[in-house]
C-alpha cells in the first residue's frame, strides 16, 4: 500500500440533521483528472464549489451509495462536466434475498431516503479499480447500510461512505439494511487494512482497526439488550426501541429501524419468532 501523494480536498455540504452530522463530504482528488467521491445533495451552491475546486477538471463522478443524502446532485454535476457516474447499481441493485424479499412485502420507509431515480453510467463490481494518471481507486462492495454501497480504496486511505463513520454508528434500515451484510463489510474494510477512513459525515476515522471492532461491539451488545427486553415481554421493534434507547423522541423512527434490522437478523438464525408476514408492526418473541 502506497503513501498518499496528494490529500483529498473536502466540501462539506449544506445539509446538517441528525443523521448527517455536520453534512454530507463531497471529495476530491486528482489534478489534470479530476475525481469526485459522493456529489451529495442537489444544491445549487454546493454543486457549485465542487466545480470551482474541479477547475474544469472532474473527469469521473463516484457514488458510493444511492441515499439522497449522496446522490441527488450527481446527475446535476455529471450534465455540468460530462462525466460518467459510476457506482454499484441503482437503489435495488445488491439487496440480499433476504431483504428482496421483504422489499416485497412493502416493508420500506424509515432513514435517509432512497434515490429512486439515480441510475449509474457505470456499473461497478466487487474488487474493480479504475484508473488515470492521477489516481487508482479500488471499489469494494459493502452492503450493510444500503446493498448498493461502496467503499473506495485510494493509495493507503479509503472512501468509507456511511459504513464507518467517527461520530456515531450507521442507521441499519431493512429493506435497504442489513445487518447480517453490515458485519461482513466490517470484516473486509478489515482486512483491506487502511490507513485511515475518510467517511461521507463527520471527521476522519484515524484507527480504523480499532473503530471497526467498537462498532462491531456496539451491535452485539445491542443484539442482548434486544434478547433481554423479548424475554420479558414479546415486543414490536417501536416498542423495543423506546425502552432500549434513551434519544430524543424526533430519533425514535430511526432507532426503530435499526432495531428491526437486528430483529430480521435474529429471526433469520431462529433466535427469535413471529406470527405471519414481516412488517414493521410484527410483534417478535423468543422461542
């Protein structure tokens, strides 16, 4: 793994909330080829300071996942530059079965909101790396957050989109999350063994071995507080979420959400049961 040559400029965008920490970061690397790392929200100022700093430059747009947050502005940017979009699909592309099949079931809603119009010029695969004179990246497939999600590997750091982020742990929202898919992408990042991990929100992650296992913690112990709560009572995961977590009541959808995840992760190893079709009014008990 090589030194980085050149450090990537960051934009932060506008779009501070909750779930985006201070906004979304729009990066950029490259001189006379010019690489544009998640475009984020369609704003006008925004898409306009990402050009400023592309001097004309920008020659491909990478989205790492198709959240709104991340990809509204890439279709905007791409007519403003003529560059290509490239990323792993569009908001379907990747689900497991799992979730496909939940998906089907109407089970959506909930997080940040999927991009239903975003279609890539490029699709990219598992391990594919592109290349200029200026730089190399190496996609990797990360489902986890969304199935479409993708880190990026430049030089000894990596683009890390909201698998990983510094500043709090990312939303698991089934259909498009899945927590099974979310550890298995904790795993790779692993063993891709960066430097350090530049996320979509927040600050640099600087021991990413050591943020990777705290975040693979955090979602252990929260799988026992969830067994703790059933085995006291069967429980909805809105129900289960107002007793585990101690958050603002404007948190609530998105804690409730996450707990559905684990909750579809415990059913699947049948530590957990339910009566009919998943939805997210189920009401889960232990076996």
């Amino acid at each position: 793994m090589t030194a980085i040559t050149k450090e990537p400029r960051c934009i932060l965008a506008p779009n501070p909330s909750p779930l985006t920490g201070p906004g979304t970061n729009s990066f950029l690397i490259g001189t006379d080829h010019v690489a544009v790392i998640d475009p984020g929200p369609d704003d006008s100022g925004h898409l306009d300071a990402i050009l400023q700093a592309g001097a004309g430059k920008i020659s491909h747009i990478f989205v790492t996942h198709s959240h709104k947050d991340h990809s509204t502005g890439a279709s905007r940017l791409a007519a403003m530059t003529g560059a290509p979009l490239l990323a792993f699909g569009d908001m379907e592309s990747g689900r497991s079965p799992a979730m496909q099949k939940l998906a089907a079931t109407g089970l959506v809603g909930g997080g940040e909101g999927l991009d239903a119009s975003f279609r890539p010029d490029i699709q990219l695969k598992d391990g594919q790396e592109i290349s200029t004179p200026d730089w190399t990246l190496r996609a990797l497939h990360t489902p986890g957050h969304c199935g479409n999600h993708l880190c990026f590997q430049y030089e000894e750091l990596m683009f890390c989109g909201d698998i990983v982020m510094e500043w709090s742990s990312t939303l698991i929202s089934p259909p498009d999350g899945d927590l099974a898919d979310y550890f298995r992408s904790l795993d790779k990042i692993g063993l891709a063994a960066p430097k350090r991990l530049l996320p979509a929100h927040g600050k640099p992650v600087e021991s990413p071995a050591e943020r990777l296992s705290e975040l693979a913690d955090h979602r252990r112990l929260r799988t026992a507080q969830i067994l703790n709560a059933l085995s006291q009572s069967p429980a909805t995961a809105q129900d289960l979420a107002r007793r585990i977590y101690d958050i603002a009541p404007t948190l609530l959808p998105a804690a409730t959400r996450n707990v559905l995840a684990h909750l579809v992760a415990l059913a699947d190893l049948g530590a957990v049961i339910y009566d009919g079709d998943l939805t997210a009014d189920t009401i889960f008990r232990t076996v």
